[in-house]
C-alpha cells in the first residue's frame, strides 16, 4: 500500500468530494478545463475511459453524464463506497461503468482506450513509484488515446506550504484528527472563501491541503512530467513518440504553425518552463522581465520551503519554525519586483510565526492579504501520440 492511500485508509477518508448542487455548473467548469487541453466534451460521448484515481467519483459523473463508458482504478475502499452512492443517486446505468479495487501498476486490460486520465495523484509519490505508475498508464494508451495527467511543483504550491506551516503551528498540541481537522476550518475558511470558483469542502480541502503528509512530495513540474513522458515513451513500442496538446494554464505558448508538422510542442514546454515558472507562485502575477539569476534564486528558496516543511511535519520544533522564518525573511527583502501584494503575504506569516505559541486560528483567519493568496496550483497536461 502506497502512502497516499495508507493516509485515506488510515482516517477513513476520500477527502474530494465537490459542491455539485449546481449540477449544470459543474459539467460546463469541466467541459472548459477539456476545452483548453484541445479536447471537445463532444469527444466523450461513446468514448471508452480509463480512468486511475477517480476518488469519490465527482469528475467520473461528468464524463458518465457526457455518454462515455469508464472503467474506474480507485484503490481506496472509502473513494469506491462513495462513488458508487453518487452513481445511483443519478440513477448511472451500471453498465457503462467498471470500478476496480487495485492500484494501476496491478490492472490488466487489452482494451483500446480512447482517453486515460490520472487527476490529482501523480504528485504525491517520489520518483520510484511514480515512474512505476507512468509505465503503467502509458501501457494502456494507443494512437488515438489521449492522456491527461496532472503536475504540482514547489512553485505553484508555495503558498499552500506556508499554509501548512501555519496548520501545523497551531495544531502542534492536538492529537485527535477531527479536532484538528475543525480548528484549522476555522482558521483557513476565510481563506478558502477568497477563492470565488472553489468547489471543494473546507473539511475535505484541510484534510487533503494541509495534513496529507504526501504534499510534502510536491516537486513534480510540468517540465519534469514531459520529460518523463518521452523517456518512459519505450514501455509502449506501439505508440513511438508523444507530443503535448494542450496545457492549464497555458503559460507556455505553443508557436507553431499549421504546415511545420516537425514542431514539437512538449520540447517547447521542457525548454521554456524554468523562464515561466515563477508564474505559478501567485495568481496575482502576470508576465514580468525576470532574469534567470532571480528565477533561480526563487526556485532555491520555493525548494527549501518544501524540504523544511517536510521536517516540521515530522516534529513541530521551534528550531525548523526559525529556519522558515529566516527565508521568507529573506525573501520579502529581495523579491520587491514581485509586487507588494507577494511581499506584504509573506511579512504576514513572517509576523505570525515569530511568535508560534501565541498562534491562534483567529490570527490566521484575520491576515489581510496572505488569507487572499494563491498559487495557481495544479497543472493539466494532454498529451496524444504523434503518428508520423
């Protein structure tokens, strides 16, 4: 058992589930997230899906209600239960939909599928076992498969990981799960409620944003999923070369033109990425004239964070609070072309964190600008082979 499902199991979770009461909504925010992989939603009628970590099966109920057939790699019982509630509360045909208990590196199929979609889970494994599930996921895909898969790196997940160093803070004396789990709703509500398009619980974001331990593993770019792509490319001899189609955001541009069929669009993501990054530390930022000294500067520190709070997770010492507070310290003196949106959010925790025992939910919910801050998060990438 992996470590992200021993944390499901362990506390009897599936902490995704969504806000759907508006159910026309929910379809249309999907239909534009494939929409800008360069996938019509017209594209999943009859479609045969694969789909590896569905959860609580939210997303698999837009692609069931488009006319796919999906079978379902959900190796969390609790993820399985609560799937299948949700497809008869919508009267879903059992026909059209498989679920399968086992992880992905043990499921076995010769069927051609015409999507394969891996959603939010790639992230949270090192890089052994995520290579593992990348050969086996691209052992299901054929010509005319599409793959999505999903990234998250320590820059666009900087501010939820001083978010986690706040959580961790203030629930450092707490032992029972869902006594930490209610002091850090009261803490980070406001926080989510900044956010106008959220669709998650504060409950299940808490649960899976700041006390998942396998966050701590973030460090999966988008630069680094291509990459793999055409490495591990070999584990299916059938297929030959990938190409991406289409990225969220699109903070890479795809500059070719329609006769250069030589273009490659996932070198270009490899090639440029480390020049774009930055912009997925705050939703706030748009392009600005970095040079590559400050880019690296930034990434040494956004890296740093992530390697501290590791350590913090483990054992809430005073010492590791210090070293944070030492960075970011030296992160607002010398990012002011950042803006002062950024900088003010980092002298809020900076405040905060000096002063870690008189930390409380109230202090947290009440910061100004850091309650308001964002980075942009996950990334999706689509990626199609490339007939030559």
């Amino acid at each position: 058992m992996n470590e992200f499902v021993r944390f499901y199991e362990e506390n009897g979770i599936s902490p995704v589930s969504q806000d759907i009461s508006d159910l026309e909504l929910h379809i249309k925010r999907r239909e534009r997230l494939y929409r800008l992989l360069g996938i019509d939603s017209r594209l999943f009628k009859d479609a045969d899906i694969l789909e590896v970590g569905a959860g609580s099966g939210y997303n698999t109920l837009v692609f069931l209600l488009l006319g796919a057939k999906v079978d379902i790699v959900e190796p969390n019982p609790v993820g399985r239960k609560e799937m299948q509630k949700l497809f008869d509360n919508y009267s879903i045909d059992p026909k059209r939909y498989r679920i399968y208990d086992c992880v992905i590196e043990k499921y076995e199929s010769s069927k051609k599928y015409d999507f394969v979609i891996a959603e939010g889970f790639l992230p949270a494994f090192g890089d052994s076992e995520r290579e593992k599930i990348l050969q086996a996921l691209l052992k299901q895909v054929s010509h005319n498969t599409y793959l999505i898969l999903t990234t998250i790196c320590e820059f666009s997940y900087f501010f939820e990981y001083l978010r986690i160093v706040l959580g961790l803070c203030l629930v450092r004396e707490v032992s029972n799960f869902s006594n930490k789990v209610q002091k850090l709703c009261v803490a980070f509500k406001s926080h989510l409620d900044s956010l106008g398009f959220a669709s998650r619980p504060i409950e299940d974001w808490v649960k899976d944003s700041i006390l998942n331990p396998t966050n701590d593993h973030f460090s999966y770019s988008l630069k680094k999923s291509a990459e793999d792509i055409r490495k591990f490319s070999i584990y299916n001899k059938e297929v030959g070369r990938f190409d991406v189609i289409g990225i969220s955001p699109n903070f890479i541009l795809n500059l070719s033109w329609y006769k250069d069929m030589g273009y490659s669009y996932i070198d270009a993501v490899i090639e440029q990425f480390d020049c774009k990054k930055y912009l997925l530390l705050s939703t706030e930022f748009k392009e600005m004239n970095l040079n590559q000294k400050t880019i690296g500067w930034l990434s040494d520190n956004v890296v740093q964070l992530r390697l501290l709070v590791h350590k913090l997770r483990k054992n809430v010492d005073f010492s590791i609070i210090e070293a944070i507070v030492e960075l970011l310290q030296q992160m607002s003196n010398n990012c002011f072309q950042l803006g002062e949106f950024f900088v003010e959010s980092l002298r809020e925790c900076i405040e905060l964190l000096k002063n870690p025992l008189e930390l409380t939910e109230y202090k947290i919910s009440a910061m100004p600008n850091f309650s308001r801050a964002w980075g942009r998060g996950q990334q999706y990438m689509s990626i199609k082979a490339i007939i030559e």
